[in-house]
C-alpha cells in the first residue's frame, strides 16, 4: 500500500469518528505528504482566496476546515456520512483553477465543475473507485445547486441535478457550505434548506 493510500484510510477515519476534523486536517497540512500528489490539490487551498464579502474566514482552505466541522455535526442525517464528509472536504477543490481577479473582484466560475473531475482524480490517486467515488464527484458538482435556486440564478437546473445526485444529500452539503463561513446567518439558511428540498419534491411530482 502507497503512502497515498495510507493517509487516505488515516484521513477517512478521521473524517468518520472525529467531531470537529478540521482539527486533523490542520495537523495533517503540516506533514511533507501534504505536498505530495494528490494531497497538494488540498494544500493549493490554502493559497487561493475568495471574496472577503462572502468568506470574510479568508482561503478556501479556513472555508473547507470550517465546513468540514459543520459537516461533522449532520452528517447521521446522510445515506452515506462517511462519504459524504469526503464531499465536504472536496467541495470546493476546483477553486484553485477557476479562481480569477476581474477589476478587483475575485470569483471561482465553474468551480464545482472542475472539481468534480479532480475529484474522481484525486480518489483514484488514492486507490478509491466506484460507487463511492462517484458519489462524491456527484455532490462536488451539484453543491452550488442550494445557492443558485436560493438566488434564482439561471444557472440552476434542479432536473439534471436529479438526474445525477439525491437532492436530500446536495441541500445537506449545501447547507454546510453556507454555514461553514464567517457570519454565517442558521435560520435563513435553514430556511433555504426546506424551501429547497420542497422545490426538489415538486419536481420530482410533476415528471
């Protein structure tokens, strides 16, 4: 077994039994291993930054531990915590590719896109394939979903997201993405869960 895949079973249990992982992954970005492939597309995080207006915690890195631990505290209500504490921790892994300065304004355009495919990347690094694998490219990809209907934005599309992901399991991250921030406001963001989770249901009715 390669150093990879041994720090990828450390990592998964801490992921699965830690209540507060950040705290591991804080330790584990000190570690040589953690400038090695496929963990330097976690170490890029910590270089790259977003919009002090929505992440006032600073990289994507301080975002990624903060929903990390917000994950941790729901994850029983997932089909699959184990993985899904994966997604949490991938979620915004495309960042560092997409992330550009325009006129002073910094976005991730595309982001989950992106890193879906480093994803599926980063866990056949490990030695990982499968139904669990995808399950997480899966929530990598649609995470944006929760926001993009919460914002009316054109780019939402709740019938292909079906298609590809349990919407239960998208709202879940989504909802920890937007509290894994600084100022994050619970109940408005609670209230975007059920309203999207109600919008999933209607869809699903009509078709």
């Amino acid at each position: 077994m390669t150093k990879a895949h041994l720090a990828f079973e450390e990592l998964h249990r801490h992921l699965r039994e830690d209540t507060a992982p950040s705290a591991f992954l804080s330790h584990f970005a000190k570690q040589p291993l953690f400038q090695a492939h496929p963990f330097t597309m976690l170490a890029r995080l910590m270089e790259t930054p977003q919009s002090p207006k929505y992440h006032p915690e600073g990289s994507v890195w301080n975002h990624t531990l903060l929903v990390l631990d917000e994950a941790a505290k729901v994850k029983s209500k997932s089909s699959r915590p184990q993985w899904f504490m994966w997604a949490a921790l991938l979620h915004d892994i495309g960042k560092p590719d997409t992330t550009r300065t325009r006129k002073g304004k910094i976005t991730s355009y595309g982001h989950e896109l992106r890193g879906a495919v480093l994803a599926r990347q980063f866990f056949s690094a490990c030695g990982q394939g499968g139904g669990s694998a995808e399950y997480v490219a899966s929530l990598v990809k649609w995470h944006m979903e929760t926001l993009f209907f919460a914002k009316s934005l054109p780019f939402s599309n709740l019938e292909s997201m079906k298609r590809e992901a349990d919407p239960r399991e998208v709202a879940l991250l989504g909802f920890c993405d937007r509290m894994g921030r600084l100022g994050a406001k619970k109940e408005e963001e609670l209230r975007n869960y059920r309203a999207f989770l109600t919008a999933a249901a209607e869809t699903a009715a009509r078709s």
